[in-house]
C-alpha cells in the first residue's frame, strides 16, 4: 500500500502494499474513493488490531464517507485490507 502525506491534508492510502504507521493524531472521518468491484473490502485498525472503521464495496465505484460523530484519538494505525480505491483519513 502507497501512503501519501503531504503537510496537513489527508493521509491517502493505494491498495499496492500494506501500510502500517506509528504517530498519534485525531480522526474526523474517513473516505473510500472508488471501490472498484463488489465485495472489495478496507479495513482501518489502531496499531494494537483494534477496528476503528471497515467497509465493504456494495456497489461497484460507489465511493463511501464515514464521519466519526467526535474526533477520534489514534496512537499508531493500520489498513490491513485495501483490495482496490484509495482511502483517506482526514484528521481534525
């Protein structure tokens, strides 16, 4: 998986390799931009394995949004599961 970062805009994820990151931040939300084919799934984990956030592709290239009701607190994170779309974190 390819992570992006630039400054203080959203982390970007890409289904090539896995990614795991260490570093501690607050989450607004999380975006899933292009899900290409039904059934692909994300998964989005503190570093201990904990879920903090999943989807799973319903419908082909329907991108998915999900705003955290308050912002979450994340000390270290992972993306196991990323089989296809880019996923964003947002950070508040």
């Amino acid at each position: 998986m390819t992570v992006i970062r630039t400054n203080n805009l959203p982390l970007a994820f890409t289904a090539t390799t896995a990614a795991a990151i260490i570093g501690s931040f607050n989450a607004a939300a999380v975006y899933w931009f292009n899900p290409v084919n039904v059934g692909d799934q994300v998964s989005f984990q503190d570093s201990d394995g904990n879920l903090i956030w999943q989807g799973r592709c319903e419908v082909a290239n329907q991108s998915q949004l999900f705003r955290f009701p308050a912002a979450v607190s994340i000390a270290g994170y992972q993306i196991p599961t990323l089989t296809s779309g880019t996923f964003y974190v947002y950070r508040s």
